[in-house]
C-alpha cells in the first residue's frame, strides 16, 4: 500500500456521495449492528462498503485507501479497541489518509473512549445509538467539508 497523494484534496471537498467503509475488526463474530447501521447510511444516500468479519487493520484500511473513502465506521464488541482502532487510525496515516473519518460503534468503557478520541477517533457511538444520530453525525461532518 503506497501513498496515494491525490487523496489530500479531499480534506476539503467531498463529491458526489459521502462513502463509508463498515468494518468489523477482529476476532469479534457479531455483525447485526454493522449490518443495520450499514443498511440505515445506504438508504440515506451514502454509499456503503461492508467488509464482513475478521477483518485485520491492515485489510481495512487497503479497503479504505482503494475504495476512497471519506469514513470509517468500525464496529467492536470483542473487547480489542485499544489495540485495533489506534493500529487503524496508524495505518491511515501513513497511507495520507488523516482526513478519512473514523468513528466507532460499540462497547467502549469511558475511560477507553476519552483516550481514543484524543487519539482520533472521531466519535463513538453506544449500543443503543439511534442509526438517525449516526447518519446526522457524518453528514454534517461531511456538510462543513463540501464547498
């Protein structure tokens, strides 16, 4: 995976739809949440890549760095976020790919999520989040980026 310097201009411009890349990090085998949240951003206009199960980090973000991305969604359940999600937010980085949102869905203690938003994590969303607030997080996050 190399540098792909023409992702820079994104940071402030996003056409056409906003994409989003679903993940499901790790060993963790429970996918309905990320299926749900990834069938409420579709119908909402975004366009979807769900990666399915077991993915590594550096399978996401090959994915994320060939689909072109502007977010990441993970989903994560297993417990492994502080070592998952700060290897992922690494390997976007050096791929020049630091404008990509990255948010998260799933059980993170306080504590854990205090320390992965300083971290780059955009915003964490707990069970129970209502798919609307997903959908209205990442277009107004996209909205200040469109010219």
């Amino acid at each position: 995976m190399g540098t792909n310097a023409t992702n820079n201009t994104r940071v402030d411009q996003i056409d056409g739809p906003i994409r989003v890349l679903v993940a499901k990090p790790g060993l963790d085998g429970h996918d309905r949440g990320a299926r749900i949240v990834a069938t409420a951003l579709r119908d909402a206009g975004m366009e979807v890549i769900y990666t399915g199960l077991h993915q590594t980090p550096e399978m996401i973000v090959n994915a994320a760095v060939h689909e072109d991305v502007d977010v990441v969604g993970l989903s994560i359940l297993s417990g492994a976020h502080m070592t998952l999600v700060p290897r992922i937010r690494e390997l976007l980085a050096d791929e020049g790919r630091e404008d990509v949102l990255l948010v998260v869905g799933g059980i993170v203690p306080q504590d854990d999520a205090e320390r992965l938003e300083r971290n780059g994590v955009s915003k964490l969303f707990g069970p129970g989040t209502r798919t609307g607030e997903i959908i209205e997080y990442i277009t107004n996050w996209a909205e200040q980026r469109r010219r």
